[in-house]
C-alpha cells in the first residue's frame, strides 16, 4: 500500500497554497495549532510533527521554510533509497523545492504540484536537470532491470556521451545511432553493459499452482524454465497469480519475492469463469479446488478480457505453472493480497521511542486494530485510516477480529503498548492460529495471512531507562494479574524470584478489585532482602505525566501504585546512587569484587 503523503502548513499565510496543493495530490491537510484554521489534523510542534511522518515513511509537503523540514528529518536520515519525498515551497507558492527522495518521486512531484500552481519547479538533481528525466525512475508500469548502473550512465550523458535508445522510446530524449550510452526496453532479456540501461514493460503475470508444502526450488525453476521459454526477461512479470487456498504456500510467496513482484489471489469462482479460455482444463482440479484450472486461469484472470496465454501450464512432480500476457503495462492489480497483520509494540507512548519499523508499519496499514487510548497515541500516524477500537478486555476477540480483517485481503495492524510479544497481543495472536478448529481458533482464511511481530520499547526497558541501570545483573518480569494466571501458580513464581535475588519488574501490579497480590508480594520479598531494597515506582512513562519516584521495599505502599504504574523492585545489591540531577538506581555486576580480586 503506497502511504499517502501529507501536506503540513505552519501559518494562515500560507493556507491557500496549502489547499491548493492538497488538492492537486488527494493528500492530507495538516495545520499548526493555533497559527492555521483549516487542516484535517491538527499538529502543535512541526519539528517532531515532521519527523514522525518522515520516519514513518510518508512523503511531507511543507508550505514553510526549507530549514525547518532540514532540522526536522536531518537526524534521521540513513540510506537515499529508501527515505520519502520531502519537497518545500513558500508561502506564496511561487517555488517547489524537492529537498530528499528526488529518485522516489520528489523531482516529479515538484514537477506536477509546480504545474498546478504555476509556479517552479527548483529540481537541482544533476540528471533530470541536464536530461530532463531520472533514468533510474521509469514511467510507470515499466522496471529498471540494472538500477545500479543508473548512476554511471547519468554521468556519461551529463559527461557528453550522446544516447542510442533502441525499442519503445519511453524518455523524450534525442536519439544517436551512434551513442556510447544505451537505453533499451524490451521484453526479453538484456545483455546490459556498464553503459546500458535496461528497462521491460510488465506485461506478463505467472499463473502458478502447487501440492502443499512444495519444494520451493522445485517451483521457482519452473517458473525461471517458463520465462526463458517465452524468452521474457524477469523484471517484465508484473505479478505471480494463484488460488487463494494457496495464500500461505511458501514457495509461491518466495518465487514472488525472488522476482520482487505482488502475489496476487483469486476465489475459485473467478478462476472458473476463465475456464472458456483454458487450454487444458482439468475435471480432476475442479473436484479438487471447485475450478477447472489454478496456472492458466490465474494467469489469464490477472491480465484481464485481454490477456492471452504465451506458454500453456507446464508440469513438474508437484507444481504447474503458466505465463499470459496483455499488451499494456499491467499497473493495477486484479484479486487480492495475501493479507497481513502487524503486530505492533509502539512503546510506552512518547513517538521518539517507537521504532521507524512501527512508525512505517503503521503508516503501510490499512486498519487499525486495539485499545483506543493506544491508538491514539499514534497521533499523526492514525488519521484518516479505518480504527476499529477495543475497550480494556475482550482481547481474544480483538485478536481474533485482527485476524480475520487481515483473512480479506488487507494490510491490518494490531496496537499494542511497549513490546507486543510481553504480556500484550503478540502470544494470543499465535494461540488463535495453533488452535483447532474445534478450539475456538480463527477461519482457514485468517491462518493463511501474513503475520510479522515487531518489537517496541517495553515498560521494563523504559522504566529501567529512566531510573539509570537496575538491570545490570539478572532480572525477571512477574504479572500480578489472576486474571488469566492462576492465583497459587504467581505466589509460587514470587517466592523463586526472591529466593534467586532477581531484580523484578512487576506488571499489572493492581486493578480496581485485585489490592493484594502486590502486598503479598513485597512481604515475601522481605524475607529474601533488606528492607531498604531500592523500589522503582513509574507511571505514564514516556507520557507528559510521566511520574517516577522511589521507595524503600519495606515502605511500598499499595495504595500508591495504580494499572498505568510499572514496579521495579532490586535484588540485594541493587543500590541508589544520589547524583546532581536525584537519585538513580542501578545493580552492579560485581566489576568491583573482579578488579578487587584482580588485585589481591
């Protein structure tokens, strides 16, 4: 899913322009609080407002000042490759200046948002100034077979070297019979030198069908022998095709990986109505799946009324496969995707904490699934998508629900607090999918989706942060909550921690009606350590309201604790160091004792 960009605006001066530009693209209108009055979203700081788009993924259009998007995203910057779009433009909208991503769209974003308003286009990129064009950004519906010579060959063209095009003429530059640089586009492969460029139309589609669990370099060679067949080069396939009963087979989803292209899924009401246009139509497939036909008519049904088949289904032990082609670049995709859920930790709350790969996943996700006070922490990140909001509880069916939005065919992402994988969604997420289906578990459909975990800075890592180092030696976390833990299985859990002198971190430490286990817990660690055992008390970390205070174990008071409060509490050697800026606790890991035994 290709993330929408977002126009920000920091002042009245500049709404018009804004809305203009807004227009032009179909993308989000974001003001600054209390300087703008029209926006869609509502931001108060356009530094962090921009950094968290920019690490998000998303394309910024700023009417401001280029500075302020350079001091915004400037720590952030990595690798050109794969960094957004951020272009500038003034108030008046009298320039468009792409300031990052120039080969991933600024430069022709500049160019259209400049054509809208009249205005120009300040593109400073060597090539597209001198040729008019990126060479390594064709139009669409056509790939680039060698990007890493692009650079090379710019800089020849800009060194003088005339240009030989030979095939379809996709740039508008002058041709020379006798140029040293070579722009080719073909459909079939390309013996490209340092000096030639390559590019193919994606007109094909790779129908493909397999036994369960086929090996995967069984299928990828025959789809590799089918291309060669049809002498089509790889980057000329737009997408690989196949029944959606095949979702999660393995080897279909690496040969579409490996040619770096959609895979695309059809019901096998779709694949019969291809049937007509079979060229082998099999009576046993269609008792097996319900159509006549899983390679060629995915194949066909993927290029539409238009395609043809250029290599009828071909066979190996355990998979077929088949190639159909239209005449036109194949740019929007028939059926659906595999479907996928991100599970998602966003930290303790606070944006500079969450990883880009949360902040992208977010912003890749068409849905967004959980607890509505998690997702509103997104801020930015969660306007305009679809949120389907749960209250505390019920998280089985929330899981569940992620699950089977994901079974349709979207890209869904499912919210949680600190890291997913620690007392959060990420387990009961693979329990759903290990279930039988006389279990309570999910639909066929949900168990074939996509599911990727990706980690967050969790409440124990953030309270540790804050409080200095108390995890410098073994630790262990330790949920208070009976809820889904028998009552006698955590009491028994406490007493092996304390007599093991772990430092403990204690999750969900009360509730309204649970006011005893933490009681509990703090008298039987007493028996194992001193009463002046550092405690580290933190609630809302990360959060405007962030509180954090300390006490000694044997003062721990219940009352002062509430569900949003993370406990630490210290083994034996944990200490509070009383520093300038207040106390900090840490726990040695005997360095001290080492350098002393050194030194005996």
């Amino acid at each position: 899913m290709a993330v929408k960009p977002v126009v920000m605006y920091l002042s009245r001066s500049g709404e018009t322009v804004a809305r203009r530009v807004a227009g032009l693209l179909g993308a989000d209108l974001h003001g600054r609080a209390g300087r703008t009055d029209v926006a869609d979203l509502f931001f108060d700081n356009a530094l962090d407002h921009a950094r968290t788009l920019f690490a998000a993924g998303t394309p910024i259009l700023g009417v401001c000042a280029s500075g302020i998007l350079v001091r915004a995203v400037a720590p952030l910057l990595a690798d050109k490759r794969t960094e957004p779009p951020v272009l500038s433009i003034p108030d008046d909208g009298s320039t468009v200046v792409p300031l990052l991503g120039g080969h991933r769209g600024a430069n022709r974003l500049a160019r259209q948002i400049a054509e809208g308003l009249s205005a120009h286009a300040a593109v400073t990129t060597a090539g597209d100034v001198a040729i008019g064009a990126a060479l390594d950004e064709p139009p669409s519906g056509w790939r680039l077979a060698n990007p890493e010579n692009a650079k090379g060959v710019m800089a020849e063209i800009l060194s003088g070297s005339a240009v030989r095009i030979e095939g379809e003429p996709i740039w508008d530059m002058p041709h020379d019979p006798q140029g040293g640089v070579r722009l080719v586009t073909s459909e079939a492969p390309v013996a490209a030198d340092a000096l030639t460029l390559a590019y193919h139309p994606a007109r094909f589609v790779l129908g493909l069908g397999c036994a369960r669990n086929c090996d995967v370099e069984e299928l990828w060679q025959l789809a590799q022998s089918v291309l060669q067949q049809a002498n089509v080069a790889p980057e000329a396939v737009a997408a690989v095709a196949s029944l959606n009963l095949k979702a999660d087979e393995p080897a279909m989803n690496a040969v579409a990986a490996r040619l770096g292209v959609p895979f695309r899924l059809f019901d096998a009401k779709e694949l019969e109505q291809e049937s007509p246009r079979l060229a082998n139509p099999s009576d046993v497939v269609f008792a097996e799946v319900g159509c006549h036909g899983v390679a060629e008519a995915s194949a066909l049904r993927m290029c539409g009324a238009q395609g043809v088949l250029v290599v009828e289904k071909r066979k190996t032990a355990n998979a077929t496969c088949a190639l159909a082609r239209r005449d036109q670049p194949i740019t929007e995709l028939a059926g659906r995707s595999r479907g996928k859920l991100s599970i998602i930790g966003i930290g303790p709350g606070q944006a500079s904490w969450r990883t880009p790969e949360a902040s992208r996943l977010v912003a890749e996700a068409e849905e967004l699934v959980g607890y509505g006070l998690y997702i509103d922490l997104l801020g930015p990140l969660a306007y305009g998508k679809a949120r389907s909001d749960f209250p505390l509880g019920g998280e089985e069916d929330r899981c569940r629900y992620a699950l089977e939005q994901a079974a349709k065919g979207k890209n869904v992402a499912l919210i949680c607090s600190g890291d997913a994988g620690i007392y959060a969604m990420g387990a009961l997420v693979f329990e759903l999918l290990d279930r039988g289906p006389d279990q309570m578990g999910v639909s066929d459909a949900a168990r074939r989706v996509e599911v990727v975990s990706t980690p967050g800075v969790s409440a124990l890592q953030g309270a540790a942060a804050r409080a200095g180092a108390p995890l410098g030696h073994d630790f262990c976390a330790i949920s208070l909550s009976d809820l889904l833990t028998p009552r006698e299985d955590i009491v028994k859990r406490l007493h092996a921690a304390a007599e093991g002198d772990f430092v403990i971190a204690f999750y969900n430490p009360v509730s309204m009606r649970r006011r005893t286990l933490l009681a509990e817990a703090r008298d039987i660690l007493l028996q194992h350590r001193p009463a002046d055992t550092p405690v580290m008390l933190a609630s809302s970390l990360g959060r405007p309201e962030e509180h954090v205070r300390y006490r000694r174990l044997a003062d721990l008071q219940v009352d002062e604790v509430d569900m949003l409060t993370v406990v630490l509490v210290g083994s034996s050697n944990s200490k509070l160091a009383q520093l300038g800026e207040g106390p900090r606790m840490y726990t040695p890991r005997g360095y001290a004792r080492k350098i002393d035994g050194d030194l005996a």
